[in-house]
C-alpha cells in the first residue's frame, strides 16, 4: 500500500470515528452524530454552570460541576482548567465552553414515569452542552463525556459532533456490600461509590449489621464466640451502646456522614441496612433475653423489650441517614412465627415512616393466611422457591427490586461448591434469559418467563446486585472486594441503564468486552486499581542493598507485580525497650516488618502477609533461616500470591470456613507493600530488592 493511499485511509477512519459517539458503559441511549468538526478538551476549557440553575437539587448543580471540574483533569491529565464559572452560554466569550444546564423534559423510566435523571446533549467545536431533566441528569450527563473522552478514537480526545439523549429505564440501579461479616474502613467504602458512579450505578446498599452463619456455633453453648458487628458507633452514653462489641470496627457519626457526602457528591445514595430480627447475633450478644433459645440469631418477637430494642437502635441512626429509604432486612425468620413477622415489619413500616423515610426488606415468604405486609413496603426479591414469587407480588401490588443470587450475587471470594462465582457471570448477564436474551431487571429466572416480568412493569423498581461476605473477614482484603466487583458492576451498570431488548442503542458482548478495560483503569476519583505513573522497564524500584528503613513514592502498587529481595533476618529473639522511667524491659521479638504499604505488610515471622485494614495475618508455611541469605521471589495477580524460595512455591493461602460444615482453602492476592522498605524492627540484611509491574 502506498504512503499516500494509506494517510488517506487513516484520514477517513478518523473522520467516521468521530462522527458517532464510541461505545460506552452504560450506552447511550440515543445520538445523532453530525458531520462538522467535534469537541476538543483543551487547558483553556471552561466549564460554565448555567446561573438560572446553579442551587437547582440536592446536592445541587454547582456542587457537581466542582466535582466533574476535577474528575475532568484526572482522567484528562491536564495540568489545569479554569475554576468553575456561573453564567450563561451566551455572555461568554470562551472558546470552548462545557456548559451545565437544567430543562430537559421527556425523560421518563420504561415504566413512563417521569425522572429527573435523564439529560440531552449537544456537542460541537465550540462547546459542550449537557443539559439535565434535573441536576442528577446533568451528573450522568458528565459522566458520559468523561467516557466519550476515555474512549475517543483520535489522539487528541476529539469527542464527536452531534446531539443525544439519555434516560435509565430503571428507578434504583445499585449494589449491595455486606460490611457486617468483614469489616471494611470509609475510606474504601467512598471509592466503591467513586468507581461505581462512572458507571451511572446510584445506590450502595450497606449490609451493616449480621453475623458468621455457623449451626453448630448458633446451637451451642458457644454462640457468643462467633463473629458479628453492628457498624454506626452509638453516641457516648447512647442507650445501645451495649450493641457494640469491637469499637474499633465500627464507623463513627463522622466517618459516616463524611462518606455520605463523598457518595452523594458522585450521585450515588448509601441504603443502609440492619438486619433483624434474623441475623441478629449482635443485639443477641448484647441482650441475651431477647433471643430464641438455641436459635439466638433469631431475636424472640414476642418479648415485650424486642421491638422497643430494635425501635431504639433505629432512634439512634435514622438521623445519621441522607437516604430517603433504610432497609429493615427482615430476611431468613422462622416461618411458624409469620404472624409475629408480619406484624413486626408493618409496626417498623409505620415507625420509619412517622419518621419520614420508608423501608424495604429482603423477599421472604412467610406463609400467614390472616396477616399480610402492607404494600408500602418495597420487597427486594433474592431467592427462588424460598421467597414469595416476585411477578406474583407485583400482582398484588408490592413494589419490587430484583436481586435474584442466580444473577446477581457473589460471595467474598467463592463459595459453597461453586454457587456464586468470583464474577458475576458475563454469559448470563448477555444471554440468560429465557430464550437466550440478555439479563434485566426485569429478568428473575433463566428458565421460567412466568416468573420474568415486562421492563415497562411500573411496580419494578431496578435492580441491586450483591456481594455477601459469608466466609468474614479472613477470606478476602478489600481490594480483593474491588476485584470481585470492578467487572460485575460495569456490565450490571449497563443491564440496569438501558435493559436487555429494549433499546437498539444497547451494547454487544463484544463492545463491552472492548471498552470496558479502558474505561476500569480510566474511572476517576479512586486509585482502586493502586496503579502507578509507568515506570522505565516496569521497574518501581531496586536498591542493591538497604540498611537503613527507606520509604518509596508509592503508598501501595496493585497487582499483577514480582517483589524480589534477599534477606537474612538476624536471630534476634528480644529486644530491650527503654522506659519512661530511665529502666528497660525485654520483650520478645518476632522478626519486624520487612515491606510495608497502605493495603499490606509483609513479616518477617512465617513470612507473613498482613492485611493493615483487618490486622488479620496470613502466613507462609515457611519460616526464614537466620544464619543464611535466603533469595524470595514474590509474584501476585488479583487471584494469587505466591513465593519461589530456593525453588519451592509456596502460596498465601486462607480457609474459608463454609457455614461452619467444611475448610475450604483459597488463594490471596495481595498488593505490593511498597511504601516503606526495611522496617524499623527488622534486624538483618536486606539486598537485591526490586519491585517490577507484571507477575
Ligand atoms: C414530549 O413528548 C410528547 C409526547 O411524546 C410530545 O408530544 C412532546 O412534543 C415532547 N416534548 C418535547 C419537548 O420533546
Ligand atoms: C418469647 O418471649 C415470650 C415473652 O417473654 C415468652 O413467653 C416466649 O416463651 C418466648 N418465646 C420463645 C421461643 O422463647
Ligand atoms: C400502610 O403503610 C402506610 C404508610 O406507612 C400507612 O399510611 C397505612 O396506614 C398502612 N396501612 C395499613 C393497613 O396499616
Ligand atoms: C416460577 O414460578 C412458579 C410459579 O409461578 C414457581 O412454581 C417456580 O418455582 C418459580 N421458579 C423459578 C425458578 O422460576
Ligand atoms: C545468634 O547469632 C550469633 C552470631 O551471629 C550467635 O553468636 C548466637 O549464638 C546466636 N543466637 C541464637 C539464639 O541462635
Ligand atoms: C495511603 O495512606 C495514606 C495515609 O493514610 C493516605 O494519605 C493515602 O491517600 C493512601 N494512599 C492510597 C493510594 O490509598
Ligand atoms: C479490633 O480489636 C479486636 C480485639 O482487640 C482485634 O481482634 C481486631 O483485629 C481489631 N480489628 C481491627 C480492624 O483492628
Ligand atoms: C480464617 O478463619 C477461619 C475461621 O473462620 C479459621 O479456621 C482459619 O484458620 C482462618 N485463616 C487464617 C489464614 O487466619
Ligand atoms: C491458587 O492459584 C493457582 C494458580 O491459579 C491454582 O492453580 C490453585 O489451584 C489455586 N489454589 C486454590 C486453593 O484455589
Ligand atoms: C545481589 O546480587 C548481586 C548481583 O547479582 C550478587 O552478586 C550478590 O551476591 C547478591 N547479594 C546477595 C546478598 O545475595
């Protein structure tokens, strides 16, 4: 082919590719392109937020140009835009203009009624303007040419010409994280809604209160040994502050409201969760009269003090929660008490809602032939044949969110003989419905249209994938979580966005599959990958010898990484520590920390892996020599970690422990700790260290 036969080609590439929008996740679900030049991003962009709209929603239009402002110069690299300015498109003389603005009308769910979360957008060279059904839209709006940019097929980022429109079919688009059986720090939490926001997700629902499921534990006299946490820290002097058992595994008031805001800044509402009366080992734990006897998870209903308890637990945070609806939980109860259960949910229903928020609860079905749940309460269905059947709930007039597991959930790592995968998994997210269409909201079996619904069903509220945590806190880190979920929620973003047969604008498989490793290391405003600047050759760094503790640019690097180092511990068993006093005392020693990082540590002592966030230890079936130079070679992906020492492989292992019946080994991925090289408490020599991208 010829030089100039080939520029011509590349030319007409270039133009065809920036006349349509790319794909992109969520689709988009309308777009016109337009043959004239398209949007360039520059350092002299000026986002401009239309001054007759400025304070319109909550939060309000300004509040999410600032964030966008910095979303913007994330994912673009750019050195710096202009401050966010207030006024109109026609007063500024900018060259090129993002301009924010409310007023788009049309906007309706499948169902038909009418959402302030849709937007239109025109795009030409000169500006960029996104305006919103309601401040939320223009959010979204954002969000779409965040992805326009990540995604544009011209070196310079052009985003193409043209006008568009874009609604969710869905009312409630979200996850569900349980943070009762492992704990997870705010911090981790608020990245979660950052990641999941650019994929126009608008709901994390926190399971925040629960415990290990274990019979022979729950049975036995031992029950108060098993794991359970209610989260939100009661105020000094509260009168549940007995629920708490390990104060610091909780989040305070502070904590709380602080990750709220970070959630409700990217668009995204935290539904917390506590669960009673099953699940309900903490409060158990705390008021052991008010349990069933044997069955202590179970909370004894009938007790004058139960509903006054749970009552006082709700007086105590309801405050706490921005949320317009909390969840009760309300799942897994003794059938032969429904009478008790029904009439529990409805006083709860009654309760909250004198308190101005309204509830849901998991499906259940509790077979009473005289009572029955008042309808105000929304059912989020899970579980065939053990919940009533969700099309025959909507019959009767519930409201229902779909989180059927044989779709939508996972398990802290895997589980019990394979049921819920480490992903959710793609062929039945594109072509698991009955007749091999794709998964929706809309969709509850994969065999059974009987039990599958219209996407137009007004009493179909969306749809809430989760990841349960049954194994606790030893079976995965959090990043691990994030791995689980990176992937799965992108695909279920676009599923619960624009359905599956719906819109012809939908993606394929194939475009997703293409786009979406783009999108996951572009999504701004969290570093959940813990990716670094690119490094000469890979390498993060190699020091020939360290004698002195050092510390590195890097707070923690992501896998997949080898981490190499010989090492030769001294034999130190106890060290003196000075006191106050002028005397010393000898304690024991274990070895200290050889590396150390935000999301790891790695110890001396078995060679131990630590998760700081937990502060559970992970060893090696390996003990280091100390009158030797022993070379460990590290090599971590997001599924393993393993060591080659003196050519054995040994690998970081847990047991997750499946309800209490059986052990179950599983591998551990840790990042890199890459913060601090050569603890202060190791003594020894430390050489030939280096940590290089790619295992
Ligand atoms: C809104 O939809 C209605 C009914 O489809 C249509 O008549 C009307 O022109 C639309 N308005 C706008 C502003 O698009
Ligand atoms: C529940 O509490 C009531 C009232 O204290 C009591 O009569 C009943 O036996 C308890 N039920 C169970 C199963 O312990
Ligand atoms: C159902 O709940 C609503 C909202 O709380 C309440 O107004 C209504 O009275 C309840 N209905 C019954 C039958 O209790
Ligand atoms: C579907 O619905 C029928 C009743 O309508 C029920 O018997 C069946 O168990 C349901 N199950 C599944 C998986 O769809
Ligand atoms: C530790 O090593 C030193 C020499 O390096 C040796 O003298 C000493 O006996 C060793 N101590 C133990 C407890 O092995
Ligand atoms: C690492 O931890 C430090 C201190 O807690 C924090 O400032 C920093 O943001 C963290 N880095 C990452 C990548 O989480
Ligand atoms: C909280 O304290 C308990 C008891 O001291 C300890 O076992 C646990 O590891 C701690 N949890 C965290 C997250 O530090
Ligand atoms: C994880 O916890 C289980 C009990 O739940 C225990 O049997 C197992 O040894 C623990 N594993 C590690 C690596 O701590
Ligand atoms: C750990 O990962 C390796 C490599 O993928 C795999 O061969 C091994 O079976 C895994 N171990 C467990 C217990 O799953
Ligand atoms: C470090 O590597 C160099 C070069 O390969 C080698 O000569 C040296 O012996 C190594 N140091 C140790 C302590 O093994």
């Amino acid at each position: 082919m010829n030089a100039l036969l080939f520029l011509g080609l590349g030319l007409l590439a270039s133009l065809r590719a920036t006349t349509s929008l790319q794909p992109q996740i969520p689709s988009v679900a309308s777009f016109t392109g337009s043959n004239v030049p398209g949007f360039l991003l520059s350092t002299s962009t000026q986002i401009i937020v239309d001054s007759d709209f400025q304070d319109s929603g909550s939060p309000s239009l300004i509040t999410y140009a600032q964030t966008f402002r910095s979303d913007l110069l994330f994912l673009a690299g750019l050195a710096s835009i202009p401050e966010v300015r207030i006024g109109s498109l026609e007063d500024s003389d900018a060259s090129s203009i993002i301009f924010l603005t409310l007023g788009a009308t049309n906007h309706t769910y499948f169902s038909g009624v009418a959402t302030e979360e849709g937007y239109d957008f025109v795009i030409n060279s000169r500006s960029y303007i996104i305006k919103g059904s309601g401040a939320i839209g223009v959010w979204w709006g954002t969000r779409t040419l965040l992805q326009q940019l990540a995604l544009s097929p011209t070196s310079d980022g052009t985003i193409a010409a043209g006008s568009g429109s874009d609604t969710p079919g869905w009312e409630v688009r979200g996850f569900m994280l349980d943070a009762a059986r492992h704990w997870f720090e705010p911090s981790f939490l608020a990245d979660l809604c950052i990641y999941a926001s650019f994929f126009k997700l608008q709901t994390f629902h926190i399971h925040a209160s629960d415990n290990i499921w274990d019979q022979n534990f729950i049975s036995g006299p031992d029950w108060r040994k098993l794991y359970s946490a209610f989260r939100f820290q009661p105020a000094a002097g509260s009168p549940i502050a007995g629920l708490i058992q390990l104060r610091n595994e909780t989040w305070s008031k502070d904590d709380f409201t602080a990750l709220q805001t970070t959630c409700s800044h990217h668009g995204v509402t935290i539904v917390p969760e506590v669960d009673t009366p099953g699940h309900s080992l903490a409060i158990s734990k705390w008021k052991p009269e008010l349990a069933i006897p044997n069955a202590p998870d179970n909370l004894n209903l009938s007790h004058p003090d139960t509903i006054p308890t749970i009552k006082a637990i709700w007086d105590e945070i309801l405050p706490w929660f921005t949320s317009a609806e909390v969840s009760i939980g309300a799942d897994e109860y003794d059938p032969s008490l429904a009478n008790d259960y029904i009439s529990f949910v409805n006083e709860m229903s009654e309760y909250i809602s004198q308190r101005g928020k309204s509830i849901r609860i998991w499906g259940t079905n509790e077979p009473s032939t005289t009572a029955s749940i008042n309808t105000s309460v929304t059912v989020q269905h899970w579980d065939f044949p053990g919940d009533s059947i969700p099309v025959q709930l909507m019959n009767r007039g519930y409201r229902v969110i779909n989180s059927e597991q044989q779709f939508l959930y996972l398990d802290g790592k895997t589980s019990d003989e394979g049921q819920f995968p480490l992903e959710l998994v793609q062929s039945l997210m594109w072509s698991g419905a009955p007749g091999g269409g794709g998964w929706a909201p809309n969709i509850f079996s994969p065999d059974d249209s009987s039990n599958n619904t219209s996407p137009d069903n007004p009493l179909l509220r969306g749809s809430i994938m989760a990841l349960w945590n049954d194994w606790g806190n030893n079976a995965t880190t959090p990043l691990e979580i994030y791995y689980q979920l990176s992937r799965s929620l992108a695909v279920f973003a676009e599923k619960v966005w624009a359905g599956s047969g719906v819109r012809d604008t939908a993606l394929s498989q194939e475009q997703f599959n293409s786009i979406y490793p783009t999108l996951n290391v572009a999504a701004p405003g969290q570093n959940l990958n813990r990716a670094v600047p690119s490094q000469p050759n890979n390498i993060i760094f190699q020091y020939p010898t360290v004698s002195e503790p050092r510390i590195s640019a890097f707070d923690s690097v992501g896998p997949p990484y080898t981490l190499t180092f010989t090492i030769k511990p001294s034999n130190v068993t106890e060290i003196n520590v000075p006191l106050s006093d002028g005397t010393s005392i000898l304690v024991p020693h274990d070895g200290g920390v050889i590396f150390a990082g935000n999301d790891s540590k790695l110890h001396v002592q078995s060679l131990s892996f630590e998760d700081p966030t937990t502060q559970i230890r992970y060893p090696l079936s390996y003990t280091l020599p100390t009158d030797t130079f022993t070379t460990v070679e590290m090599h971590a992906t997001r599924t393993y970690t393993y060591a080659v020492i003196e050519g054995s492989v040994y690998w970081w292992m847990t047991d997750l422990d499946i309800w209490g019946e059986y052990m179950k080994p599983a591998n551990m991925s840790f990042a890199a700790p890459s913060h601090f090289i050569r603890g202060d408490d190791f003594f020894g020599e430390l050489h030939n260290v280096s940590l290089v991208l790619g295992s």
